[in-house]
C-alpha cells in the first residue's frame, strides 16, 4: 500500500483516485469531455478501480449525481470491492442535501464533503445555518464531513464555524467552469491555495492539482506534497484512455516521492 494517514479516523493512502474523466468532466473540452464519456463504461470504472486497489490505492472519490458513475459505485462495493468510497455531495437532482447525505451513508460511503458550488454560495450569503445543519445531519451517521472550494476565503470562513471534519481545497480558483463562464486555470492560484491549506489545522484533500491535465504529473505531485501538510492526501482523476498504466505509473511515482520526503 502507498504510505498512509490517519484522516479524521480513516486509514487513507495519500494519493485518492478521483471521478472526473469518469463523468466527462475535462474542464477542457467538449469534445474532450465526450470522449471521457464514451470511454468510461461502467466495467471500464470498476476495472480502473481494480487496479487501483492493486497498485497501493485504498480510497476513491466520486460525485453522487452522475448516473452511471452512481451506478459503478454501487456494483463496486455490493461486490466488496476494498477502496473506501469518499461521496461528494450535490442536490441539484433530489429534494434536499439531507436526502442525498442519507442515500450516499445507505450505499456504503466512508466519508462525504459538500460540493464547492453550494458551500461557495453559502459563503456569498454568510449562510453559516445551513452549513451547520448539513453537517450535523452527515454527522449523525457517524460519518467524517467536509466541504470543497475553489477559492481560499471559503475554506477560512467555514474553517472559523467549527463545523466540518475536513477540507477539500481546489489549487485552482476556477469554480467559475461549474456556472458556464469556462474553465480558468492561473498558476498564481496555486501559492494562496496551499497556503490556505497550512493555515487549516484540519486534514485537507488537495484536489485539481494538475489543473485538469494543464501540469506534467511529477511536477505537480512533488509541488503537492512539498506544501500541504503530512497529515493531507491528495485526489487525482486518471483517464486510461490516455495512458493504460496512468494508475500504476502515478503510483509509483507518488511513492517515489514521499519516500524522499525529509
């Protein structure tokens, strides 16, 4: 296995196999996007995750509202697959995020985070209620909580609530690609990022660490563990479509790098 961490009581490898190319979502291209898509069958998802299993990965994330995504997730774990599910949660298809947070605990995820759009709009309306509520509900199941965000003044407004058992903090202040005005990717980003993630005590989750394939993996890789803490993991989405050896290779380049670390 990748070296590990104790993340808000679970034994998480530090590199995290993310959903993105799963859904088509390249925050490059549509026509990227398409052929993410048609790529990613639900064999083809649960493969992947075999083989990240295989190559030292314990944990994945995924969204709650892609639907044969949804649906690999559910095959994966009814037939015991090993990598704990880490949900990110949206309502824009159910009636309430409580809702959505009670199907994602029924399903079998180990851990669950707000997604970025409805914690930033919350943030824009110093909605500290609602976040309250919804984290309470997550963590009635007995379940760690945390919310994304792309940018830092997020994360240190709910980090002062007290609220959530960790963060998810995009390198990239692009949330601008979730609300169609486009992807904006600046690498002047990534300092303020990582700072923020300093200043939280709290486990993080680095995520877009690549800047959706705009940054050669090592480089990002070594950038990434050089600045968050030790007690943060990263989460990378891995397209096969490009490179049937994407998981092993950036396994193997993440133990490489973390057996170096001083």
């Amino acid at each position: 296995m990748l070296p590990t961490v104790d993340f808000c009581g679970l034994n998480l490898t530090r590199l995290l196999i993310g959903a993105n190319p799963f859904g088509g979502y390249s925050h490059q291209s549509e026509a990227r996007d398409k052929v993410m898509r048609e790529y990613h069958t639900i064999e083809r998802i649960k493969e992947t995750w075999a083989r990240a299993e295989a190559a030292g990965i314990n944990a994945m994330v995924t969204n709650n509202e892609t639907p044969h995504v949804l649906q690999a997730v559910k095959e994966y774990l009814a037939a015991d697959g090993s990598l704990k599910w880490i949900a990110q949660i949206n309502f824009r298809e159910k009636l309430s995020m409580k809702a959505v947070i009670d199907e994602a605990v029924e399903i079998g995820c180990s851990a669950a985070y707000l997604h970025g759009l409805v914690v930033e709009d919350a943030f824009m309306r110093k909605d500290a209620a609602t976040i309250r509520a919804w984290c309470e509900h997550a963590q009635s199941h007995g379940i760690p909580i945390g919310v994304a965000g792309h940018a830092p003044a997020t994360h240190l407004w709910v980090d002062s609530l007290h609220v959530v058992d960790f963060h998810v903090v995009c390198f990239f202040n692009c949330g601008s690609l979730h609300d169609g005005q486009g992807s904006t990717f600046r690498l002047r980003d990534m300092a303020p990022a990582v700072e923020c993630i300093q200043q939280i005590q709290k486990p993080c989750i680095g995520y877009k660490i690549m800047g959706a394939g705009r940054i050669e993996p090592r480089m990002a890789f070594e950038y990434a563990f050089e600045h968050i803490k030790p007690t943060d993991v990263v989460n990378v989405g891995m397209h096969r479509g490009d490179n049937d050896n994407m998981v092993e290779e950036n396994a193997v380049m993440v133990r490489d790098i973390l057996s170096t670390e001083v």
